[in-house]
C-alpha cells in the first residue's frame, strides 16, 4: 500500500492535518506525540506496519523544526548534546533492526512502570527545572548520559512511547531547567527518529504522500508549539510535561487491559 493506493477523501485529509498539527504542537515540547499522530494514521486507513514508518516521516520533518527553533533560541547545548547525536544515531538503527525481529509488547508494564517513577518524582519536585543548575559535566555525568542517549535511541528505534520524556528527565537530573532540557532532549530525538527513518525506508514501510501532508502540517505544529514553549519558560513545559506523561501511562495501561 502507498500514497497512490490510498482513497483520499475530505475527513481524512482533516484527519491527518489536525493530527499532525495537534501532535507537533505537544512534542515540540516534552515529547509524546506519538499518542495523537499514530491513532490519527490508524484512523484514517492506513495499517499499523505503515502507520508506524510514515509516522516517522512526519515526525522528523517535525522534530527537525522544533530543533531548529530551540537552537535559534539558545536552548541547546551542541558541546554537550552533540556529542550524544552519534550514540543516539547508533540506538535508533538498532532498535528498528531489532524490532523486525523481537514483538516489542513486552515493554508495556516496564515503560508504564518507568513513566509513573519520573511523573511522581517530577510532582514532589516543585521547583525542580525552574532554573539551569549545571556547571559542568563530571565524568560520572557523561557515562550516565551516553548510556540514556544510546539506550534511549534503541528504545525509541524498537517502541516509541515516552522517549522525548525520559531524555527531558535525563537532562533534568543533570541540573537543565525544563526549557533547556527540552531543548536537548530534542537534538536527540530528531536525530533518533531521522535514522529510525532511514531504517523504515529500506523496509518500505512509509507512506510518503500521507507523511509529507502530516509533516507539514507537524512543522507548522511544532514552530507554534516551540515558540510558545521558549516565550513561557518552566512555568508553561512543566505542567504540559507532566500531563503528557500521565497521558502516556494511561494509554499504555489501556492497551495491556485491552490486549
């Protein structure tokens, strides 16, 4: 099935656009975007191995602009994210590879599980994120963070679920305040989904046509999303990043009560 194969009517081209748009506009941010643009492919026709590729189209055409807004704005780190991008790349391909071969099912209860820890934590950390804490990255430091992007790129390779979260919750424990982190955490998760992409495109599941109407309408999401985030600061990124992640635990828990 491709973009030639599809019957293209009126609701369905909403669907994808309004998807797409509403999806950016919260990943931009904190991530979890998957929750909207992936239902939204599903809804309008296309099947779930096809939906998950195209969804990867769209989603690093939108990642790449809220990367882009975030670094414009001083919000990224490169000497120190940076040197997290090739780690990241690395996971992503592997993740993907791997998930041709391994159902991923079984992470459900382990994210859900991992979800809840940095929602609670983050709630009885009221001031945490307000203010960039960190000097400079010890040694211990860099170790925890090449692990979080290599592992966190697999994951988000072979799942998908809570990945622009958990490295927002990375960069927090280094001592990023919330914009900074989400910021950060961007870098990665484009350059995690632009080689889960690649990985995607060699087994000939993306719907380009489809991707390209959502991924433009993800940018237009994402440079709103980005904008509005960087204007309001912690005050707006932590409440929206806790929510999202009580969203995610919810879906997940849905779908293992439902399967």
């Amino acid at each position: 099935m491709d973009s030639m194969s599809i019957e293209w009517t009126t609701e369905m081209i909403l669907i994808i656009i309004a998807g797409g748009f509403l999806a950016a506009f919260v990943d931009s941010v904190v991530g979890g975007g998957g929750l909207i643009s992936v239902p939204a492919l599903l809804a309008a026709g296309l099947p779930p191995h096809l939906a998950l590729g195209t969804n990867k189209l769209a989603g690093t055409m939108s990642s790449l602009t809220s990367t882009i807004a975030f670094f414009r704005s001083g919000n990224i780190d490169l000497k120190m994210s940076g040197k997290l991008v090739p780690l990241a790349a690395i996971g992503a391909v592997s993740g993907t590879l791997l998930l041709q071969l391994v159902p991923s099912d079984w992470l459900r209860p382990l994210v859900v599980a991992m979800l809840l820890l940095v929602t609670v934590y983050t709630l009885f950390r009221k001031d945490w994120g307000k203010v960039n804490t960190l000097k400079a990255m010890s040694g211990r430091g860099w170790i925890a963070m090449a692990a979080a992007a290599l592992l966190l790129g697999g994951y988000d390779g072979f799942f998908g679920p809570g990945t622009g979260s958990f490295l927002i919750f990375a960069f927090l424990l280094l001592g990023l305040d919330f914009v900074k982190a989400a910021g950060n955490a961007k870098l990665l998760n484009f350059t995690s989904n632009l080689f889960a992409l690649g990985s995607f495109f060699f087994l000939g599941s993306i719907s380009y046509g489809v991707g390209l109407l959502m991924g433009a309408a993800m940018v237009l999401g994402s440079l709103v999303g980005s904008r509005v985030a960087i204007k309001q600061g912690a005050r707006y990124v932590r409440p929206l990043f806790i929510g999202v992640s009580a969203l995610l635990i919810a879906r997940q828990v849905w779908t293992i009560a439902a399967g």
